[in-house]
C-alpha cells in the first residue's frame, strides 16, 4: 500500500522539515492530552459520584412491595372477585414489609444472572441509640457480616475492631456515632428498636465508610440480633444485590420483578436526576473532545497544506519522472498519519504522566486519617485507545485534502514556471 | 515558405514508412500533431507536427523562443496531452492512456533532463540518481545500484554520492539529473535546454556528456538548445518555426 517511495519521500520530508514536524506532533500531542486529561477527570467524577450513592447502599433491593394501606371496611365484601385478608396486622393499619422465604430466594437470585455478584440479606429497622443520657435515632442493620461485605463494602474500612465475625450482642457502628457517643471498643449502648425491644450492645467495630448517612446513623448487628430488635422471627426485610454492571441494575431489576413476589428497585430509579445530570456531563465532555480533536484535525491539515505548497516544485518533478497520483496521495497520507501517531504517542504519554501525578495528591477526608484523591481520575486503557485511534484517524482524514492538493500539481506548470 | 512545406511533405513520408514498416527503428514517433492552449485566450502552438525519433539517435530541436520546442517536448515526453494527432511510445498510444499509465510509461521508457536540475534536497547524490527507479519499487531500486553508481562515477562524481544536492556546483548537479534520467535504463532521455542555466564551459561540459552517454549507452537523446554550436553536434537537427517543423 505505501511503497518504497512514498514512505521514504514522507520519512524525508519529516525529518528535513523538523520545525515543521515538531510543530505538527505538538498540536496533536497537546490534544490528546487534553482528551486524556479530560476524559480522566470526567470519568473519575463521575465514578466518584456514582459510588457517592452507590458505595453505601445495595445496587438492586430486595423488598415486599409496598401497599398503601386500605381500611378493612372499605375492601368490597361481595362478588367472586372479594378478597382474602392475609398478613399480620400491625399498628397504623400497615404491613409490616417482610421477606419470610428469603433463604430460597437468596439462593435463586445468586443463580438468577451472572451480573449478580453478591447477594445478601438484611432486617433494616429504626431505632433509638443510647448510652448514659444520650440518645439517637439510628438505623440498625442486621447482616451476615461475610456476606454482606460483597454487597457493600465495610470490613476495609474499619477504622478499629471487627465486623467480620460479629457476634451476637456486638455491633460495628460509623467513627461519627461513636465520636458523638464517645464510645470506644468494647463500651456498651442501648438499643430501642420502633418495635419497643430494648438490646444492650457492646461496641465490636468502628467503621469509616466516607458516607455520613451510614458514618453518622447506621448500626450493623447480627442478622438473628436484628430479627429479635424488630419481632421478625426468621424473616427478613429486604435481599441487597450487588452487581458487576452497575447501569444495568434498571434493566435487571425489571427483570426480576416479573420473576418475584417482590418488589425490586435499583439505585438508578432513586438517582434519576443524578444520572441525567451525569449524561450532561458526558456529552458535554464529549463535545469538548470532540471540538479539541476536530481543531488538531485543522491544524495537521494546514500545517500539511504548507508542507506541499513549499513542495510543490518536487512534487511535479516526481510526477513528471514518472510518480503517480496514487504515490504522491499515499506519500503525503502517511507523513500525516505518521505525524498524528507521533503526536498521539506523546500526548499519551503527557496525559498519562499528567493523570497519574494528579492522582498522587490526596488530602484527608475525615478525623480518622482517611484521605481521598483531590482530583478523582480514571485512567482506562479504552480511553487511551480512544484517544490514540481518534487522534491517529483525524490525522489520516486531516491529510487527505492536502495530499489530494500534492497529487493533483501538474508537472507541465512547475517545468515552465521556473 | 514552399520549401519549408516541401521539407514538411518529405518528413511526413518518412514518418508513413516508418509506421508501415512497424516502426521497429523508433525510438518515439509523433504524428499529425497540433496543440491548441485554450486557457485564457485560444492560440495554436504546435501545426501538424510529424516526427519520429530513431533509437540511438541524438536529435537537437532549435528554434526560437516561443516557437513550441517545450510544447513538442512535453507532448513527446507524454507530460502533455496533443490537441490532435498520435503519441506512439513502445508501440502503444499514449493518447489512449489514463494519467497513472502515463506516468508509469514516462517512468520506465523515458528520461527527463530539465533546464533546472530540481534534486531534491532531503535526498543524497545517490537517492537523487536512483530515484525513478524507487518509484518502481525496493527491487529496482536494488537491481540497478551498481550501474547508477557506476554512471555517477563516470560523471566524476564517485566521491560525491553521499553529498547534499546543495554541496555541488551547478554543472555538478545538472549531471547528477543526467544519470537520474539514465536510471530505469530509458529508451529515450529528453533534454529541455539543459545547459540554459550554466555558464558555457559546464554548459559544454554538460552537453559533451551527454554526446558521450548518448554514444556509449545507445539512449536516443533529443535536446531543445539554443546553441547552433552544440545542435552542429547532433545527428540531425530539427528546426521549428512557429509551431512547424521545417
Ligand atoms: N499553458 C499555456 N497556455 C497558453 N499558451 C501557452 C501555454 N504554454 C505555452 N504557451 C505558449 O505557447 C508558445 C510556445 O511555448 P513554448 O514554451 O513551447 O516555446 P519554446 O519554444 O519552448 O520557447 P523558449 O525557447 O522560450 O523556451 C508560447 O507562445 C507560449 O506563450
Ligand atoms: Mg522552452
């Protein structure tokens, strides 16, 4: 395809012209900088604000639908269609929102599909926390410690004691609680569930997950603890899944709606604004690109045009010893693409050098020495290709005007014309 | 002026014999040829032009300026297309051929020797020489190193070969486009006043050399020169008045 000819011609070129060449590789070098830099950071904020709500909570819940609730004497009575009452009758006329069968459904849903990760049961309740005249509302979860540390992460980020192995009569809860508390391993609290069950506790885990709600609210207990505080006997409130493809939760949860007895929500009909706001970004970040990539492309294409009009005398020679149109098109192609590769290596190697420093700097995130990026980055192989491809591709289209210009000189006139 | 038609009737003669005899002896032949530019203005330059180059042959055009010698050379040199009339190269029409075709028979048939030497600069001595036989690929350019090399040693420029075209003098470098023109082994080199930018003893030196190539290779030259003293040189002299050859 690029013979002897045109690649030495185009080799030649390059390295006669270095300014010239120099000046080409920086353009493209400096956009695709930017693109990886920029596609870094976009991504990076968005991964951030998408584990801000999908760090602390399971990606697809599990619960019993919710219903409002009807008066027993306003249901129809009559016909073949009246209803059976069923379900345990609680105060305010509502169903207490339990899962009795969930160990049959855990075990399905961890064969449901190959995008389930983690699946793990959990009784959420709320509740008072208290220690000497002090009190809280708090939110209690009880988990299989194990089990529900795939689905959301907590083990890692302890800050002393244990979740892993927790016992029955021990709870792991956020550094804020148990700043506010002033409790340290091994205290006791007090524990009133909105049932009226009291359980004295001994504080086994501190943990530091970065989200205040669950830092600042949340008590992990034991499963059987958690089914005592809220008199669900062996029953559940709600199965959390987590999932490899996070944006496919939607689709997945539809999908087993129609395959359960139970409702299931994904974290995207929750954050639905969030993820518009972020599909903005997206686009705009693309437009961004886009505009960048597109103005190197002008660039290579003028800077190629003034390479073959200051050629254009050795062009028509060529041709007229006998280079065709062909050779003369691939020469000036190639030293283009060639340029833009160039271009697109360095600035790779800019953009990557860049984003890899600027994720060194953390700064901390919280009184227990926890730190956290200042610019969040997400340096993925497929960006890099992306903007390598791009750069590369827009160099090759850059290059065709001025190589059809070359291609197009007609010896005839640079003979008479000297 | 009837002479000059009379020299026109014995040419177009010889140029008929020659096709019937199936023009083996020719190096090129033109025939009926007329060039009429159209670009602004209309004006006809070249009139029914006949001729035929024989192989071997060291033909001289002189004529005066604007009389339609680099016309006619760009025509036979298949750069130009004629208004009218038939291009025979290697026995083929080059009227009938695309551009890309004409450019590969200009390539592998013909040798080109302009007024400036036009080397270019990225390239060394060497490369400059071998250069159509690059644009044929990596395997000409090899086969035929030796003898390229061995032409520029001949020229007296052996020890020049890795030299800038820009490192040489003025008649250096016009013989460096001398052997460039030799390079694919042509049947035909054309020389469009070759030695016009010289001063007159690399002028001399520089058409001397061309003699000399023109008799040791075999190559049919045809040079367009100003000088009556070197076209006294040639083997035949063609002299166009107006567009005509006389
Ligand atoms: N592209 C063109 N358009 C119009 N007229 C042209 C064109 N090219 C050449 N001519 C005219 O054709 C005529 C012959 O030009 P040509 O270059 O063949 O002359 P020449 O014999 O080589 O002259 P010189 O000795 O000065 O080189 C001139 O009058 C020139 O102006
Ligand atoms: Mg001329």
């Amino acid at each position: 395809m690029i013979d002897r000819f045109s690649r030495s011609v185009a080799l030649r070129n390059l390295g006669f012209n270095l300014g010239q060449s120099a000046l080409t590789v920086g353009v493209v070098a400096i956009s695709v900088t930017l693109v990886i830099f920029l596609g870094a950071l976009i991504g990076g904020l968005q991964r951030r604000l998408i584990s801000s709500v999908t760090g602390s909570v399971p990606h697809v819940v599990v619960r019993q639908a919710e219903r409002d609730p009807v008066a027993a004497w306003d249901l129809p009575r009559t016909g073949p269609d009246a209803p059976i009452v069923v379900g345990e009758e609680v105060k305010l006329q509502q169903r207490k929102m339990k899962i009795e069968d969930w160990a049959v459904w855990t075990s399905r849903l961890r064969d449901f599909d190959p995008d389930i990760l983690a699946v793990s049961p959990v009784v959420e309740g709320q509740a008072i926390l208290a220690r000497g005249e002090k009190r809280q509302s708090i939110s209690v979860t009880g988990v299989t410690p194990e089990l529900h540390n795939k689905v959301v992460e907590i083990e890692d980020k302890l800050v002393s004691g244990r979740f892993f192995g927790l016992n029955g009569g021990e709870a792991a809860i956020g550094f804020k609680l148990a700043e506010e508390f002033a409790v340290r391993l091994g205290d006791k609290v007090r524990i009133t569930s909105s049932e009226g069950t009291v359980g004295d506790y001994t504080v086994a885990g501190i943990f530091d997950t970065g989200f205040a709600a669950v830092d600042g609210r949340t008590v992990f207990v034991t499963l059987r603890d958690a089914q005592s505080l809220f008199q669900l006997g062996g029953a559940v409130t709600s199965i959390g899944l987590k999932l490899r493809t996070i944006f496919e939760a939607d689709t997945l949860a539809a999908r087993l709606m129609t395959q359960m007895p139970y409702e299931a929500e994904s974290w995207m009909e929750q954050n639905q604004t969030l993820l518009s706001g972020l599909r903005a970004q997206s686009q705009s970040s693309n437009l961004i690109i886009g505009f960048t990539v597109v103005a190197s492309g002008f660039g290579i294409a003028a800077i190629l045009i003034m390479a073959v009009v200051s050629k254009l005398r050795e062009i028509g020679i060529y041709k007229a010893i006998g280079a065709t149109r062909r050779q003369i098109l691939a020469t000036f192609t190639f030293q283009g693409t060639l340029l833009a590769l160039v271009g697109s290596l360095v600035g790779t190697a800019l953009g990557v050098g860049l984003t890899l420093g600027l994720m060194q700097v953390r700064m901390a995130a919280s009184s227990t020495g926890r730190t956290v990026e200042v610019f969040p980055m997400m340096l993925t192989g497929g960006l890099i290709a992306t903007a390598i491809g791009m750069a590369t591709g827009v160099g090759f289209l850059a290059s065709l005007y001025p190589a059809w210009r070359a291609a197009r000189v007609d010896p005839i006139e640079v003979i008479r014309g000297a | 002026m009837s002479g000059g038609m009379d020299g026109m009737d014995t040419m177009d003669e010889m140029d008929a014999r020659a096709a019937v005899a199936g023009d083996d002896d020719a190096a090129t032949q033109v025939f009926d040829i007329d060039k009429i530019f159209t670009d602004g203005i209309t004006t006809q330059v070249l009139f029914d032009v006949n001729l035929t180059v024989r192989k071997g042959e060291f033909l001289a055009i002189i004529g005066a300026s604007g009389s339609g010698k680099t016309t006619l050379l760009n025509i036979i040199g298949l750069l130009d297309k004629p208004t009218r009339g038939r291009v025979m190269l290697s026995g083929r029409d080059a009227a009938a051929l695309s551009e890309d075709e004409r450019a590969r028979m200009r390539r592998d048939y013909l040798g080109f020797i302009f007024q400036f030497h036009y080397l270019s600069p990225e390239f060394n001595v060497l490369e400059n020489a071998l250069m159509p036989c690059r644009l044929r690929g990596r395997a000409a350019e090899r086969e035929n190193t030796d003898r390229v090399q061995g032409l520029l040693e001949r020229v007296g420029l052996g020890d020049r070969l890795r030299n800038r075209p820009s490192q040489l003098s003025g008649g250096q470098q016009q013989r460096v486009a001398i052997v460039r023109a030799l390079a694919n082994d042509p049947m035909l080199v054309l020389a469009d006043e070759p030695t016009g930018n010289l001063d007159s003893k690399s002028g001399r030196g520089v058409f001397d050399l061309m003699r000399e190539l023109n008799q040791a290779t075999g190559k049919a030259f045809v040079i367009v020169t100003h000088d009556e003293m070197f076209a006294k040189e040639a083997d035949r002299v063609v002299h166009i008045v107006d567009g005509r050859i006389e």
